[in-house]
C-alpha cells in the first residue's frame, strides 16, 4: 500500500471508530437509565454489536498500519504464553480469590502467593502478562483486582471448566499443531480427509481420534482423565458464551409446542435454557454414555420434575447411528460438524435426513467463517474493512486450524456448509448471523 493510500484509509478507519464509539457511549448512557433490576439478556442490542465489530476491526486494521511487522509476527509466535498464563490462575482460582476484596482496594500478590501456592515472584510475572492483556488489573503497587474479563470465573465453574479444559489437553493441541506443518507438507497426508490421518496421529502415533483417546484412554494417564471429567461441564461454559444469543436471534417461539433434538447435546445445557424460555417445548437430549450421566443431575437441578414431566428424554445415542426420533421439528448440533471431516459430516446429516419429516429443520449452530471477500449469505462490514471486519473473524480462523491438526475438521463458510448439505440431500434454507461467537445454518430437504 502506498503512503497516500495508508493516509486515507487510516483517516477512513477513525472515522469509522468515532462514529462507532458515539453508537457504544449512546447505549451505555442508555443502560445507565435503566433501573437496577432491569432484567436483560447478555446479548447486546444490534446497533451495539455492530458497533462492536466495527471497532474491533478497525483498531485490528489501524494497528496492521501501524505496527511494525516484525513486532506483530512475534507477538503472533508466543501467544500460546498467554494462554497458559491465563490457566495457571483460573486453576489457582486467582478470580474467586480477588472477588473477595471487590470493590475495595486489590489483593497484594503476597497474599496471593499465600492462598495459590505458587512463588511471589513467579506469580507477579505471570499476573502483570495478564494485565497486559487487559484480564486482570494492578492498581497500586503489587495490588491486583479483577477486570470485566477475570469476572466472567468469578463463582463460575462451568467458566472456569471451559478454561482448564483447554489447559488440560493444550499440551495435546499444540503438539498436533507442531506437526501441521509436516502432515501438510506431506504428500500422502495433506490430501487425506480421514480424522485418522491428520497432524493428531503424527504427534502421538495414535490410530484414534481424541474422542476415542478420551474416551477409552487409561485412567491413570491424567491429561485424558481431566478432559475426561471436564467435558461435560466445559460445555456448559461454552455454552454460555453462545447460548443467549442463539436462543434470541433465531425465532424458537415460532415452533409451538415443537420436539427438538439434541443431537450431541452433552448434558444438554442449551435446550435447559430454552426449555426455561419456551414452556410448551419438548427436548431429547442425545449423546454418548458419559455425558448423558452428568446430564441427569444438571436437569433435576435446573428444571426439577423435567423427566417425569416428559419436559426432555435423555437418551444415550451415538450420531452416526440410525436416529431413533422420527419427524422431529428441530434436529439440533452445537459445535459436532467442526470436529468432523467432509465425510463424516455428509454420514451425521444423512442419518438425520432419514429421520426427518416434511416440516423438519436441521440447525448447525456453528463458527461459521466469513471469508476476507465476503458472502452473499452475510452482512459485509463498511469499507475500508475487509468483508469480514478483519480481526473479529480471525479467532474462528485460528479455531479452523485447531480443527485441521485435531480432526482433519474445519469451522465452514456457509457455502462449505450448503456443499456436504446437498451431499447428504439436503440444502442451506439460511444462515441466522447471530450476536455472538456461532451462527445458526438452518438445513431443509431437498
């Protein structure tokens, strides 16, 4: 780019942030009116999201102009210190521990070393990385508190779960992203779609899938046996990220007294949560035996009676078998298409299109990708922003490489999701954009 191009656009992007952040103060000013009982989603309004995207890539692009490559290329190369910065203290339970002193003054780092166990001056590098990153604040000397982000564990365990689930198998992702490199730049591997032959196998000479090593792993081997017992709440933070967002940016109140299945559902935490907001509904909840075990108290819990009120079934099902609910309204799976390659995914939608009536849906809520060009199936983001604002959509590419060394799996664009749809006999009625970090690709009958 030349400089007098660099000159417009930058002036281009803080136009672009000026106008965005006067739409953010607007909606803060008018959440600042709103009584303190004022109950509300933690979806944020359209205009907000919107603006929210915009900043977001704008202040990606200006730094990208700004910065110096070399600087950027390594901040990019040593991004993994962080997440396991981050690890150490929801493990530690650093948030619940500074939640105690909130509002007051901070928690010293000697008392945090007290109450964590780990060395001071260990602990002090590793929270003032954290600060960097805007998760945790020092506000006087060796004093720290919690910011907006640390708060989201604070008292959290399905969170904190989410977290240490990452944690706990990091050292087995970034083995098989080491060897991403090497499975692609082999021959007889970069042209495999099996999930048996990615960069997973070549770093652990394994002929499983995680799934499989979870599953059946040794129980003495504790990266699987904390993945293991992590998962079924990990979703439940996960979903938490997701759920809200899902629920009110697609129309469920337009299904009546609908059957919706939950293909894969683990403990079936999203259709708790509409469950709650749709009374008439009915749910079946499906995934393997470990998951629909954990599934029974956390539904006691949150819905007392559910099962004998035949609110939902809990039913062990394995989704590349024949599907046992019959002309369901709704057939739904969060986060099962991206772990699977081309191949497996048309085998999964098949069996759900056998089982499907003539008014049945199937819902893919998923990272779906945007690509830098755009999509006629997505809202393009105001110029001078790429397509697909830029950075907002550069956590789901870096996903999307997690899922190639993990699976040979992918996060899609809506065009690769109407691909393996009409391969299985099916077609992209819709992608549902919703306010958060997946979309809603809505799939009908041919």
């Amino acid at each position: 780019m030349s400089p007098s191009n660099r000159v417009q656009t930058l002036r281009a992007l803080v136009q672009l942030l000026v106008g965005a952040s006067e739409q953010v103060i607007q909606e803060w000013e008018t959440e600042d009116q709103l009584p303190a009982d004022h109950s509300a989603t933690n979806v944020p309004s359209p205009e907000l999201f919107e603006s929210q995207r915009i900043i977001h890539g704008a202040c990606g692009m200006c730094m990208e102009l700004v910065e110096d490559p070399r600087v950027r290329l390594l901040e990019i190369s040593i991004s993994y210190a962080m997440t396991q910065a981050l690890d150490t203290t929801v493990r530690a339970g650093v948030p619940d521990i500074l939640a105690e002193a909130e509002p007051f003054d901070g928690i010293s780092v000697a008392e945090l070393s007290r109450r964590t166990g780990i060395d001071e001056q260990k602990l002090v590098r590793v929270m003032r990385v954290l600060c960097s990153g805007g998760v945790y604040e020092e506000i006087k000397p060796l004093r720290f508190t919690n910011t907006r982000y640390s708060r989201v564990f604070v008292d959290n365990p399905p969170a904190q779960a989410y977290q240490c689930l990452y944690g706990s198998t990091f050292k087995l992702i970034v083995e098989a992203t080491e060897h991403l490199p090497a499975a692609l730049l082999d021959p007889k591997m970069t042209n495999s779609t099996s999930p048996l032959e990615c960069a997973f196998q070549r770093a652990h000479g394994e002929n499983k899938t995680l799934w499989s090593c979870i599953e059946t792993g040794d129980e003495l081997d504790p990266v699987m046996h904390n993945a293991r017992e992590m998962f079924p709440l990990a979703m439940i933070g996960q979903g938490q990220m997701a759920s809200s967002a899902l629920i009110v940016d697609y129309p469920w109140g337009s299904l009546g007294a609908a059957t919706v299945v939950d293909v894969g559902g683990g403990v079936g935490s999203m259709c708790l949560d509409l469950a709650k907001r749709f009374p008439d509904m009915r749910f079946v909840v499906e995934d393997l035996p470990v998951s629909i075990e954990k599934a029974r108290p956390v539904w006691d819990a949150g819905i007392p009676g559910a099962s004998e009120k035949e609110r939902v079934q809990l039913v062990i099902h394995n989704f590349f078998e024949k599907q046992p609910i019959k002309g369901a309204a709704v057939y739904f799976l969060r986060c099962i298409m991206h772990d699977w390659p081309d191949d497996e995914c048309v085998a999964i939608l098949s069996k759900l299109r056998e089982a499907m009536g003539p008014d049945s849906r199937i819902l893919l809520a998923e990272m779906i990708v945007h690509p830098p060009l755009g999509s006629r199936h997505l809202k393009a983001a105001p110029t001078p922003l790429p397509a697909n604002y830029g950075r907002v959509d550069a956590v789901k590419g870096m996903h999307d490489m997690v899922m190639l060394s993990m699976f040979n799996g992918s996060e899609r664009t809506p065009d690769q999701f109407d691909s393996i749809a009409h391969r299985a006999g099916l077609k992209l009625e819709k992608v549902w954009e919703c306010r958060g970090p997946l979309g809603i690709a809505e799939l009908r009958q041919l």
